[in-house]
C-alpha cells in the first residue's frame, strides 16, 4: 500500500508542470480524476489544493473547445460524484461536489439536442453547441451510473429518465437491426428518432466498454430499486457475443481472448487483434457473474422485468470461467515483455490451429506478436486484479497487482519523480527513474493507481 501511495504523491507532485501550463480541460481533468484517489489513500494536504484548485479555478462553462461528451460524464460529473461518496469532511465539501456535479449535467444538456435526443460526440460548452453526429456506445450508454446516482441524490428525476429511454432506443436500434442482433460501436444520433448504426463494428473495447460497464456497474450498485431489465440486456448482449466467438476461452491453455467483430452483410469475421483495453473484461464477466447467480437465485424473479430463463447459475459459471482466462491472457502478454507492462494491443494464434490442443504458450504469443509496444497506463488490468482478489479470494490477482506496481515504479518512473508512458515495453532502458517525463496521464491518477491501492487495502 504504501509504495502505491509514494507512486501516487510523485505523480501528482509531477503533474503540477502539466497544471501550470497546457490546455485547461487536461488541467481540469487531471485535479478531477485524482481527487478521490487522494482521497482514498489519505493524502489530505493534496486533496485540499486539488479541493481548493476546482473551487478557484475550474470553470466549466467557460471551456471554449469541443469536449468528448463521455469524458465530461466520466471524468468530471464521475470525478466529482466519487469525491462525494468518499468524502468524509464537511458538509460544505459534499454539498460543493453535488453542486459542481449537477451544474455540469445541466450545462451540457444542449448536447442532448438531437433527433434521437442521444447526446452528440463532443460539446462546447462555451458556445452551448453540441457536435459530431456519430457517437460510441460508451458515450451513449455509458452516462447511465452518474445520472442514475444523481439523480438519486438530487431528486431530478429526469435524469434517471434519460436512462431508461436511453436504454429502449439502443434496444430498438438492435432489434430493429434484423439478422445482426448486436450493439455496434458507433449510432449515428441524428439519423431518426432512435438513431441508427453507423458502424459495421462489434466489440467491448474503447468505443463500448463503459455501456457494458454501466449495465452490469449500475445493477450491482442498486439491485434493490432496479430492474432486471438492465441485467437481462447485459447478460443477453455478452451471450450473444460468446455465442459469436467474439469472446472465447480456451480449457486446456487457461486462456481467453475478446476480439472485435466485423459484421459485414452476411455473416461476420472476428479479429484476431486483442486490445490491452479490453482487459477489464475480465472483472466485468467476474462482477456481472455474481449478480447472474445472484438472481438466479432469486425465487421472486417472476415479478421482474427480467425472465427466469435468461439467469441461470450455469451461465454464471461460463462467465465466471472466461472472466479467469481473459485475465490470464491479459497477464501472459505483460509478463512476457522486457518490462513487464502490457503492450497498447497484440495478436494471438486462432484457437482452431494446433496451438487449440497444447498448453504450450509460446504458440499463442509468438514473436512479432505485438502491434503497438505503447504502455499507456491503461488501468483496465488493474481494474480486473482488483475485481478479481475481491470476488474469488485467489490470492495471485494481488501478487500480479503487485508485480504490475513494481513493474511501473520500476520502468515508467522519471526523473521529477512522476510517471509518463512507455514508448516500447520491450525496451527496459527506462530502468529505475530514466523514462522520459512527457506529462501525466490522467487515469494513471484516476483509476489505475487507485485499483492498485484498493487491492492491498
């Protein structure tokens, strides 16, 4: 624990060069994304002058630029509704942090004007003006935590509104949709009343992970007061991705894979390119097996949104048996570099060669193997570690979450005591502090140094 709080004191110590110069929403999003870390991990006299830099400082209508809607949901609304729940200060604080929270959620409530009154890609929220037509599902979808919590907190009861119709236009986009029957990555918002795909991709990656999270995230954090419909849309959605082959394991290696999906107009082909992002699939199978089993179990499922038939303590089991491989692969890739990080994304042998019948590794990451040698302080692994250690026990998702600390402090160290991203994890000359300090990253503060601290905690 206490050599992840030192990693977390250099890094926001180094950043204060990135908060004195440089583009204001990346100042913004550094104080936000760190502030409930250092809330978490006691560090009091960094949170005040990241407490006091958000009340002087950080105005948000003033932005002047095109800000990714997701980013302003997740990063500052989110930023600021973990500051709440974690505060234990004075009221003033709490009632600072709801208050910044839900003026920003009304700030940008001209994004939300479109046909399909799903929110346009980025925002000015100088101007008022919402841009960019075609918008992620995570961005669609993934809104769903913050808004639910707030609304829960304030009583605007239009908020958790916008979710649950939300929810029915991305479902009748999908049903609509016939012989596919998936979420794509991208909607177009302004094609029609319920949007329309405007992607020929499938995936959990980037441009989808926080719909998936949100599904699952926001059951598991609410059950009593919410549905089982948005459990069933999770657990339909991630079946009918394993039943594509899209997500897969593999028994005799250990090992698993999630690959984006191209869905052209008959049929459809995986990839075999796996993103390091895609790692928090691992926890999310993990976290959202629970809440499977859980209702499962439930003998008053039938007065549900969600039919019995859809839960079931099998499906649990597959899932929680995936969620164990993806992570395996995901560790696998990072332990066999120089470094010992992950790689931005790698390929893996198809698992109908020969490779299928052998627990030989080495068949499944070969040389040449990785696309993109960035270490780019993803916390997706970390996130699964975590997730992982809390739910199963198993003692080694804290020993790898260890490994990955050291890992980290060890390669991607610099000089001023912070941490930047690794160019090539296969190039261990970046060895004990010499890494070259190219700015902190904001979820190196916000996620994955926090995953890392929560699981020794």
């Amino acid at each position: 624990m206490q050599v992840v709080k030192e990693m977390a004191l250099g890094a926001w110590r180094a950043s204060k060069e990135d908060r004195a110069s440089g583009n204001e929403w990346l100042k913004a999003r550094l104080v936000l994304g760190a502030l409930s870390t250092l809330q978490v991990m006691g560090l009091q006299e960094e949170y005040t002058e990241a407490r006091q830099w958000l009340e002087k400082k950080f105005h948000f209508e003033a932005l002047n630029a095109s800000l990714p809607v997701g980013e302003i949901t997740s990063e500052a609304v989110g930023g600021l509704m973990s500051a709440y729940a974690l505060s234990g200060g004075t009221r003033e604080d709490r009632d600072f942090f709801l208050e910044k929270a839900l003026a920003i959620t009304r700030a940008i409530s001209p994004a939300y004007n479109t046909t399909s009154r799903m929110p346009f890609n980025a925002f000015n929220p100088a101007a008022r003006l919402g841009v960019g037509r075609e918008t992620s599902l995570a961005t669609v979808g993934g809104q769903a935590l913050e808004q639910m919590y707030l609304s829960d907190l304030t009583g605007e009861r239009t908020l958790r509104s916008a979710v649950t119709q939300t929810g029915v236009r991305l479902k009748v986009l999908k049903e609509a949709d016939e012989g596919d029957g998936f979420y794509h990555n991208v909607i177009d918002v302004e094609a029609d009343a319920v949007g329309a795909w405007s992607s020929a991709f499938a995936s959990l990656g980037a441009q989808a992970d926080d719909f998936y999270r949100a599904l699952v995230g926001g059951f598991a954090l609410n059950s009593a007061v919410v549905t089982g419909e948005r459990l069933k849309t999770y657990a339909e959605a991630l079946e009918e991705l394993i039943g594509a082959r899209a997500i897969r394991g593999n028994d005799t290696t250990g090992l698993g894979a999630v690959y984006e999906m191209y869905i052209p107009s008959k049929g459809f082909h995986n990839s075999r390119l796996m993103d390091y992002e895609v790692c928090y699939v691992g926890g999310l199978l993990a976290l959202g097996a629970r809440e499977i089993q859980k209702m499962a179990s439930r003998r008053d499922i039938s007065s549900l949104e969600g039919e019995r038939a859809i839960f079931s303590v099998e499906m649990a089991a597959r899932h929680r048996k995936l969620a164990t491989q993806i992570a395996e692969t995901c560790y696998q890739a990072s332990i066999r570099t120089a470094t010992k990080l992950g790689p931005e994304n790698f390929k893996l042998d198809d698992f109908k060669t020969r490779a299928s019948n052998s627990c030989d590794l080495r068949y499944f990451f070969a040389e040449k193997t990785i696309l993109n040698f960035d270490f780019l302080f993803s916390p997706e692994l970390a996130e699964t570690h975590f997730l992982l250690w809390r739910l199963t026990g198993d003692v080694k998702y804290r020993e790898r979450a260890w490994e990955m600390a050291q890992a980290i402090r060890q390669y991607a160290r610099t000089p001023n005591g912070g941490f930047s991203s690794v160019s090539n994890v296969d190039d261990a000359s970046t060895k004990d502090g010499k890494n070259e300090y190219t700015g902190t990253l904001p979820h190196f503060l916000s996620a994955t140094l926090k995953y890392l601290y929560l699981t020794f905690a």
